[in-house]
C-alpha cells in the first residue's frame, strides 16, 4: 500500500467509514496479534490485546494524524496496552504475595500463641508446686506487678524475704523449664 493509499485509508476511517477499518483491520490483525503474542504469555491475552486495539483505534480515529504511517500508530497501541496487561499482572501478583504472606503470618502468630498458651499453663503447673508462702509472693510480683515494698507491706514481712522467696521460685521456675525442655 502507497503512502497515498494509506493516506486516504486513515481520512475515511476519521470520517468513519467502516469499510476504511475493515481494510486497516485486514491489513493489520495479523502482525498486531503477532506482535502482542511475542510479549504475552498465552493466545487468549493476545487475542484481547488485539481486540482492545482496534476498539481504541475505531473510538480515536479523529485523533489520528493521517500523515503518520498507521501501522506504527496501531503498534504503539498495543505496546501501550501490553505494558498496562504487564503492570495488572505485577499488581495482583503482589496483592496475592501480600495476602499469602499475611496468610503466613497469621498462621505463625496462630503458631506462636499456641506455644505461648502452652508455656503459660506450664509454667502455672510450676508455680503451682512452690511452697504456699512462695507462690503468694511470686504471684504478685509477677502478675499482680506489685513491687517488693507492695508486697512486704501486705503480707507483713520484710523486703529481703520477699527478694529471697522471688529468687527462689525463678530458680526452681529455670530448672522445671530446663528439665521440661531437654
């Protein structure tokens, strides 16, 4: 086809001739769909692309410059919209890492509050095996937060028997969790 020939083409196709497309399509379908298959994975994806091309080259065809050779207009189309096919595709690869990682982190977070829950009933099954006075004491340095003075002054004793009975119990603590764990 002559530069003149294409010329005219592209002035019936502004006017909206469909014959004027049809013949573009013609000529054209081919090495489009060719081209956007090289960047596609698969047939049907080119296919679309080829499909969208020709809808963008119909609803633009007063924008065309009839000066410019068709075929590049078409090619950079397709370009266009195999890069955008390219960033959807980065896009829901990423939305679906995303979600698989949180998936994962919830299933370690469901991991780690089961361990969890299991060292804490552990644990209480040792403080519960502390002599009564002991277990009084640790239990409300390290679940009620109270500090030494808080204790001593509630249960009447001095600060250095509450420092000794804490120190004991974390000593029997470690080694019931070394002996649980080995």
């Amino acid at each position: 086809m002559t530069s003149e020939d294409e010329i005219d083409l592209i002035s019936k196709l502004k006017s909206g001739d469909e014959r004027a497309f049809n013949k573009i399509y013609e000529i054209f379908h081919a090495r489009v769909y060719n081209f956007s298959l090289k960047l596609l994975p698969n047939a049907e994806e080119a296919a679309e692309i080829l499909q969208r091309v020709f809808v963008a080259l119909w609803e633009q065809r007063n924008q065309i410059d009839p000066a410019k050779p068709i075929g590049a207009y078409l090619f950079s189309i397709a370009k266009y919209m195999v890069y955008a096919e390219f960033k959807q595709l980065v896009y829901r690869k990423a939305a679906l890492e995303d979600l698989a990682g949180k998936s994962t982190v919830l299933r370690e977070l469901t991991k780690d509050e089961v361990l969890y829950n299991e060292l804490v009933h552990v644990l209480k099954t040792f403080i519960d095996r502390l002599p009564e006075k002991r277990k009084e004491i640790f239990t409300l340095s390290r679940f009620e937060g109270l500090s030494y003075k808080e204790i001593a002054d509630r249960l009447d004793i001095s600060e250095n028997t509450v420092d000794t009975q804490i120190r004991r119990a974390l000593d029997f603590v470690r080694t019931e969790f070394s002996n649980y764990f080995s």
